[in-house]
C-alpha cells in the first residue's frame, strides 16, 4: 500500500478571524458577566451567542407567554441532560448514535420530562370543564384524553407523507425529524404502542 492511500484525511477546521468592533460599556459588561458566570472566555461567549442568533429559531421561543415558553425550555433542558447522562451511561458509541437511538437512554428521557412536569404541576383536583355549556359539544372521553387526542393528530399528520392537512408545522417537524424517527412514529401509531 502507497504511503498516499494510507493518508487519512483530518477534518478541516474552521479559519478563526480575527475582527474589530465597538460596542456600548455596558452591553460589554452584560457580556463580560455572562462569560464569567458560564467560566468561558469573552470570545467564546461572543461567538457562542453569534452563532445561536444565526440558528434556526425554536418553534418555543415564539411563544408569547413567558411561563409557557420557560416551561418548553425546561423540558427540553431536563429532556437534553437526561438524554446526555443516559447516553454516557448505556456506554452509546461515539458514532453518532444518541440517547434517541437507544431504548434505555431514550426511556429515562421520557421519566425525566414525566418528573419535570409533575413537579410542576398545578395544585388542585384534575376536573374536566364539561360543566360550561357550550362544552357539551364534546364527548366526557374527549375531555379526559384531549392531551391524547392532540397528540394523536399531529403525530398523524406528522407521519403522514400524503395528510391532507399540510401546514408548516408539518414540514417542519418532517425535515426536521428525518426518515428513521418519521418511521418510529408511523409504526407505533400503527401498533397502537404510542400511548404507553
């Protein structure tokens, strides 16, 4: 074997430039104090926040009401760090697999989001509102299971290739969640294994 076929091609690494702005005092300070409390240099921090203003946004931030939208972003930090912590105690390879992939990771990702919400869970008794009149257009089992049923319909439309109703949420999530989850959820919709 030739010494040019055993080469192995390292991944090329981004250029860092190196460039000059100004900015306000104080947003420098905001910057300055955020880098401190997170140990990362002002540099880092910089770009970590440039390179997240250049994402995607999240389909949660544009929620308008600040509780529900702190609440999405708990279960999808409580979901992440479980998912990670799984991950590296199932002993995943470094293959790209995720806590996703694996039925142990994956089913302590859904006991943490399970416990995040219960622990936040409102006082009270769990009473259906089928006492208002105009709410006796639905059945008793629709308000018992709306969560369910809501679930149900976009995982159906979701699944779908060919759903009549096609928004961009549809879309969305259908590039997004790529052909093996899309998969995943057509078969446990078909086997019925999606409620539990």
């Amino acid at each position: 074997m030739s010494k040019r076929a055993a080469k192995v091609a390292k991944p090329k690494r981004a250029v860092a430039t190196q460039i000059k702005f100004r900015i306000d005092e104080s947003l420098k300070a905001q910057l300055d104090h955020a880098a401190n409390a997170r140990g990362l240099s002002l540099n880092t921090e910089i770009t970590e926040r440039l390179v997240k203003s250049l994402q995607p946004p999240r389909y949660w931030d544009a929620i308008t009401n600040a509780k529900v939208s702190a609440i999405v972003d708990l279960i999808a930090e409580v979901a992440c760090s479980a998912g990670a912590n799984a991950a590296l105690l199932a002993r995943l390879p470094q293959d790209g697999t995720t806590w996703a992939d694996d039925p142990y990771s994956f089913d302590q990702v859904g006991k943490a989001v399970i416990a995040a919400l219960n622990a936040i869970r409102p006082k009270g008794a769990i009473t259906p509102p089928g006492s208002v009149s105009i709410n006796k257009l639905y059945s008793t089992e629709y308000y018992n299971r709306t969560g369910t049923f809501i679930a149900d319909s976009i995982l159906f439309e979701v699944a779908s290739a060919n759903a009549v109703r096609r928004s961009d949420r549809t879309e969305r999530l259908r590039a997004s969640l790529g052909a093996d989850i899309l998969a995943r959820i057509e078969r446990n919709l078909l086997e019925g294994k999606h409620h539990g």
